[in-house]
C-alpha cells in the first residue's frame, strides 16, 4: 500500500476519512478544470453560457457530488495524484456522455460506474496497481464501497464532529501529521516534542477518534 493509503484516517479502511484532506477533496487542483471541445467550450476553457442543458445538468450534479466520487475514487487507487487523475477523467467522460445520460435517475451510481471505467483505464496504464489490488478484488472493493457510501458518509461526517471536540494539541498534531503530511520526525523538531512521545500520542488520537466515530455512527457489521 502507498505511503498515502498508510497515513489516512480511516476508521472504516479504503482510504475513507481522511484528516490529511478535511473535505476528503483532491488538494491544490479544481476538479474537471479542463473540457473537451464541444457546443461552446473551447479546448481546455470552462464551460460557456450556450452550453447545452445535459452538460449544464452534468456540470451542476458534478460540482455537488465531486467529493464523493473522489473519495470512491481514493478508495480503489490510494494515493492523490492518481486518484485526481482519474476524477479529470471521470469528469470528463460524463461531460462527453452527458446527452446520452438519464439525469433523472440518481447522480452518484452513473458516476460511480464511470469511475471505476476510467480507473480500470489507469490500471492498465500503471500496471503497478495490479499487484496491488487484483481485478476480481477491485470490483469487490467497488461493489461494496458504492454499496456502503451512505453509511461511509455518515461516518466522514461524524469524524469531523469528533475532531472538533479534540484539545487544541490533538488537533494541531492530526493537522500536522495528515494535512501537512509531516513526518513524526519533522514535527518533533518543530515542536521539540519528543519523537517516541508524538507515535503514542497519534496513536491515542486514533483510537479516541474510531470510538467517538463508532458511538455517533456504529460501522455496518454492528448495526
């Protein structure tokens, strides 16, 4: 596993919850920033005022559900930059399908399924990810993680809650180590704590955090 699927927060596994990135939302980038040429929209611009009413739609429902697809996203390719890469693509293979979609039919599952297209796509390209995660358990870990994304994200939104009611030390060391993405090492130095003294303390955190979460919202396998 990538050193960013390692250090997430993740009281549930697959990448969810994580304090690296508060909003669970790829970091520095706007997702979708580029469009494919089509009915007003010029190579690489944003979208114009003519564009058409089904990319208009698909625009808005990405806009509002792009967190969450990134985070489907994270959970089959745990690290940042491929996971970004894939919601660009799967961004932009909505907005080319989009006059051939049923936008009156639930958003997610349609991006969902695009999703796991345009990560398949990705694997072939980067056949590291293979031995990683093996096709059939891929869509296994698809299949369930679209399954429980109701329950993960009551959960995500529990752990925020969670974080909020830590000392100001606690948070300023999760916001150090999974934020900023600081080593131990480095925040030690930074702080003049002691090395052996911040792993227990991050350890505490941790647990603190999964039993807070699990008596807001108890995990699938207790409900």
């Amino acid at each position: 596993m990538t050193s960013a699927g390692r250090r997430s927060l993740n009281p549930r596994g697959s990448g969810e919850f994580s304090i690296r990135n508060p909003g669970n939302r790829p970091a520095g980038r706007k997702p979708c920033t580029k469009f494919p040429p089509g009915p007003g929209i010029g190579a690489g611009d944003a979208p114009m005022r003519d564009a058409g009413p089904s990319e208009e739609l698909i625009l808005r429902l990405w806009v509002r559900n792009q967190a969450d697809v990134y985070r489907y996203v994270f959970a089959l390719l745990p690290n940042p930059t491929d996971a970004q890469e894939v919601l660009q693509a799967t961004c932009v293979a909505l907005w080319r399908k989009a006059g051939d979609l049923d936008l009156d039919r639930p958003f997610l599952p349609v991006a969902f399924r695009f999703a796991l297209l345009e990560v398949k796509k990705h694997r072939e390209k980067n056949r590291r990810w293979a031995s990683f995660l093996g096709d059939e358990a891929l869509e296994q870990v698809a299949a369930e993680r679209a399954e429980s994304h109701d329950l993960l994200e009551l959960r995500r939104q529990a752990l925020d809650g969670c974080v909020g009611q830590l000392p100001p030390a606690d948070r300023d060391l999760l916001d150090r180590h999974y934020r900023r993405q600081q080593t131990v090492p480095q925040i030690a130095g930074e702080t003049g704590r002691n090395p052996h003294t911040l792993y227990k303390a991050l350890q505490r955190v941790r647990r603190l955090l999964f039993d807070c979460v699990t008596s807001r919202v108890p995990a699938e396998d207790q409900v």
